[in-house]
C-alpha cells in the first residue's frame, strides 16, 4: 500500500515505518533541531527505495554549504533516481541535481514550480526558502511563502514553519510591523522554531531596537537553542544588540561561550565567528588571540571556492589572524570558480571578489582602496547571498574606511543614511557624530 506524508502527497517506495522516520526528519528540519540526517538514514535503511527520504538526505547535505556535502548529495541523488515515481519527486529529483551542479537559480525555479503545483510540500517550501535566502532573492523569501498560505490551515502540521519563513520574507522586503507581528505568533505556536525567533530578531536589529531585541531573545533562550543548529546564528542576534550599545565585555562572552567556545567547524557557525570579530576590529577593540582559531577552522576551506560568502567571512578571518598565503588561496579559488559553471561564477565575479579585495585593502590599511572595491558592489551585494543585517558588514566596513582615511563627505553621507535607518541605534548616533567631528571644505 503506498503511504503518504502527513500533507497527503504519496512516497514512492516507503513503508509505513520509513514513513515515520522520514516525518521525524522533517519535523526536526523545520525546527533546525536535532539530527535530521539520522532520521533521514533510518527511513533509508527501512525502505531502500524511498524515493524522498534519498532526496531529503541530499537536501540536508547541500543547505550547509559545506564543500564535502556536495559528494553528499550527488550521491543520495544517484540513490533516488529509479525510484521517483510522482511528478513531485521527480521535481525535487531534478531541482536536487540543479543545486549539485552549482546552478542555484535554476534550483530555486523548479521548487517554485513544485511549491504552485503542491502548496502543502513544505520541504519544497523551505529548501526554496533557504535557496532565495542564499542568492539574496528578498521578494521570494517572501513571495514564494506567500503564494502558498492560503492553502494551509492554521491547525496543519508545521504551519508555525510557514509562519516563521513568511515573517523572514516580510522583513527583508522591509515590512517590518507586519513581519514582527507574524514572527512572533509563530514562535507563540511554536517557541522551538529558531527560525521564526531569528525573524522577529532581525525586525529588531534592522530598526535598532537594542532593548527590545536583548529582551525577545532572552525571555526564552532554552527554547531556540537547546540541541538546535540555527543556535549560534541567533546567539550571534543577540550578541549585535549588546554590541550596538557598547557592551564589550558581554559580546566578547558571548563568543567565548554559546557563539564559538565550541569551536565549530561548521560554516554556518563560522560566518558568525567572523562576522562579530570583524565588527569588533572595525571598532579597534582588541580581541586577543581569538582570531586564531576561527581562521584554523575555516582554514580547510580556503580552496574550496564553492560559495562567494563563505569566502568573504574566511578572509576576515584571514585578515585578523595575519595569513596572507591563506588570503591567497581563497583568492585562487575564486579565480578558479570565476572561471567555471554554476551560479557561484556570477555571485563572486559580480560581489564575492570585490569585496574580497576590499576586505583585504581595509587590513592592509589601504581605506581608499577598500572604499573603492566595495562602494560599488553595495547596491547589488544581495547577488552573492545573506540577509541585509549579514551584508550589513560591507556598509560598516566602507563607513570605518571613510572615517579613517578621511574622506569626511562620504563618512558624514554614509552615517546620515545609518542614522536615518536606525534612529535608536547608539552606534548609528555614534558614527553620524564622528563624522561630524571631521573637518570639512565647503559645500
């Protein structure tokens, strides 16, 4: 008898015990909890030829842009081939085979073909999601999510999930009132779903609600980040708002605790690491030898060339720990990816390089060299991925470069926008005053 999944699509090959497994994976999935993967395995080692348990599997190995996830994948997708037998699964068999070669755009298509046609898949929903969210694809991080509400029940399992990716949608198109309203009612439905905590996060962070933010992730820490893989991103939220305030001594515990005293090797986990020690050196507060092991930790890839803004986050960390001959092997990479297919060819050629050259302008000393490489990619920097409080870095980076180099104009544009933006952020106050204080000619 063929089973079914819980929204009513048929799983080819599944018995009803895979089929149990198979849900557990996605029920962890949607909270980014736990281990999916195991889960995934044991449906695997039930039903051989369970057609989407193979193809989950592959999904989970490529939504964590680690370069050994793509051996993964190609080989769970092989896996699935002779066993898709819906037209749903050979969407997903095909969308899969799209991420492997590198062509994420064409991935994020076919899924939104799967998510029009079948409303209720709510893996295709949110691997399209995490797609859009990695090729910097706002409107789709809400539209796609969008197209699909009205199909779904209140009272259907993992509605609070549809919730949570609609909430981020919303507020990286800038709807921040309704994206704050929505993130919250999912974590009330569910107070596990990282990812709706993380999307009422950035509403707080994009308007510079310092307190508010300290006080939403504080309320109820255990139940985002117990045994769950989105912690440390928003561990990382919360460091920010301590941060925008000046409270050093509570960032820096931050990282030594919940953000990197782990000392992951995972890349997700060090986008963070580097993203919070690169604010931290544009302030020219000292971290120590902190530097250090982050750059250990993505030393393995430096050569990988896979995705643009790991490679940006790894020469941060590059720059800090003082290894040249590592910034130029990632650079080598690129040049190799530029070369190639896929999509990353565009995302580094068009951002992930400039900014690259950028970065390493701004340790070098160079500011009007870094203003000069990365000025230009700001508008356009959503091509190579990330949310606007990720890229957020590259504004930070050219407005310190502005301020020390000088160039009291750009500096004094650049913090009347910031403030403007984030008119409760102390940080923002902070640089418009700075660049105020810097002497002028004329008008």
């Amino acid at each position: 008898m063929t089973q079914n999944d819980q929204h009513g699509h048929p799983l080819s090959g599944a018995s009803a015990d895979a089929r149990d497994h198979y849900e557990r994976a996605l029920g962890l999935f949607r909270l980014y909890s736990g281990d999916p993967l195991a889960a995934a395995d044991a449906a695997i080692a039930d039903s051989p030829g369970f057609a989407m348990a193979h193809l989950l599997k592959a999904w989970l190995n490529l939504l964590g842009t680690e370069p050994a996830g793509i051996a993964a994948a190609r080989a769970a997708h092989a896996a699935a081939q002779p066993h898709c037998r819906t037209a749903r699964e050979r969407g997903h068999f095909a969308a899969v085979g799209q991420l492997v070669d590198g062509r994420w755009h064409e991935a994020g298509r076919t899924l939104l073909r799967i998510g029009t046609d079948h409303p209720r898949d709510l893996l295709a929903l949110q691997v399209g999601h995490q797609i859009d969210f990695f090729t910097g694809n706002a409107r789709m991080l809400r539209d796609r999510i969008m197209r699909a509400l009205a199909e779904w029940p209140p009272a259907m399992p993992g509605y609070h999930a549809l919730l949570g990716m609609y909430a981020f949608g919303l507020e990286e198109m800038g709807d921040y009132g309704h994206a704050e309203v929505t993130g919250r009612r999912a974590v009330e439905l569910e107070p596990r779903d990282g990812w709706a905590q993380h999307a009422v996060a950035h509403v707080l962070e994009m308007q510079g609600r310092t307190g508010d933010g300290i006080t939403w992730m504080r309320s109820n820490p255990d139940a985002w980040s117990r045994d769950s893989f989105f912690a440390v991103h928003n561990w990382w939220h919360l460091a920010l708002y301590h941060l925008d305030r000046g409270e050093t001594e509570e960032v820096l515990r931050l990282f030594d605790g919940p953000i990197f005293g782990a000392r992951s090797m995972v890349a997700m986990d060090l986008l963070d690491a580097s993203a919070l020690l690169w604010r931290l050196h544009l302030r020219g507060i000292a971290v120590g030898d902190r530097w250090k092991a982050v750059a250990d930790n993505w030393q393995p890839f430096a050569a990988a060339g896979n995705y643009a803004f790991n490679d940006a986050h790894a020469v941060m960390a590059f720059i800090g720990a003082g290894r040249p001959e590592s910034i130029a092997m990632v650079m080598e990479a690129q040049d190799r990816a530029m070369a190639g297919a896929g999509d990353n060819a565009r995302f580094t050629r068009d951002v992930g390089r400039p900014v690259v050259l950028g970065l390493k302008a701004f340790g070098e000393g160079n500011y009007a060299g870094c203003i000069a490489a990365i000025q230009p990619v700001i508008p356009i920097a959503s091509r190579f991925g990330g949310s606007h409080a990720q890229r957020d870095l590259l504004d930070l980076t050219m407005m310190e470069a502005a301020l020390r180099l000088p160039d009291p104009a750009l500096a004094r544009a650049i913090s009347a926008e910031r403030r403007a933006m984030k008119p409760a952020s102390p940080h923002a106050r902070s640089l418009f005053e700075r660049a105020r204080a810097l002497p002028v000619g004329g008008y």
